[in-house]
C-alpha cells in the first residue's frame, strides 16, 4: 500500500470512534447536495462526473451506471479488507480535475423520508469527504437508481 493510503485507512479507523453514523463513518454533520438525474445523466455523457455506488457488490453486478465504481456501504465497517484501497484517492485526483463525485443508491433518501436514518449514499459521500474528496465535488443522486 502506498503511504497515502495508509494515512487514509488510520483516519478511517479514527473516525470510528468519533460520533459514528452507522458503517463505521463519523457523522461531522456534512451534508451533501442532491443533483437530479437528467442533470446527472448530461454529466455523465459530457464526461464532467464520476458515480459511486454504495450498494452490495451484488446488487452493483446486476444492475449499475455506466462507468461507475462499486464502494459498497457495508463493506466501510463490516469488510474494509475488501474495498478498492485505490478508490478513494482515484475519486480525489477525479475531483481535482474539476469532475462531479456523484453517489448512488438503490433509493437516495434524505433522514427525513427514512425515519432519521442515513442512506447509504450519504454514507459512501460522508466516508470520500473525511479522506479527501472535496464536499463541493460531491453530490447524491436524487432518487438514486431507481430515478435513474
């Protein structure tokens, strides 16, 4: 692993201790932007963004957007030896050169429409934000993939 990397995996691990929001991920009260998905769809093609998928790696085999990339919710706490070490520093140098990190879920809910609970995209949002990845270059994808 490259010395980045590791410095990201200790945050992480940090950050498990801190006021956990579920998966292993602090809660610092961060929140995303949603973009909708006509919008989100014209920036796939202009080539100006980049789509996380927070679900099951399952889920993502079955059905997913072109060109995005799986980081499943559960696997953050639940299964870290599993997750692309190289994601989150690609999704970083992605944002950098001016792309959109746009997340996704099967639903992409607000707290508000899931009983206070935190929606796996916001999850994955929340976890790129604390190693790195602008919050400004991050956005949810409203209605996630069933919208989409």
């Amino acid at each position: 692993q490259a010395p980045a990397q590791d410095g990201a995996v200790a945050k992480a691990a940090a950050l498990v201790g801190a006021r956990a929001m579920g998966y292993g991920v602090a809660d610092t009260g961060v929140d995303f932007d949603f973009v909708a998905p006509r919008e989100a769809h014209a920036m796939l093609k202009g080539d100006k963004a980049v789509f996380v998928d927070a679900r099951d790696l399952d889920d993502f085999r079955i059905s997913k957007i072109q060109t995005s990339y799986s980081l499943p919710a559960n696997d953050i706490i639940f299964h870290p030896d599993k997750l692309d070490k190289a994601l989150v520093p690609r999704c970083k140098a992605l944002a950098e050169a001016g792309k959109m990190v746009i997340c996704v879920s099967d639903a992409g809910i607000s707290g508000m429409q899931n009983r206070g609970h935190v929606s796996r995209c916001r999850h994955i949002a929340q976890y790129l934000h604390e190693l790195g990845v602008p919050r400004e270059a991050i956005r949810r994808l409203q209605g996630g993939l069933n919208a989409w």
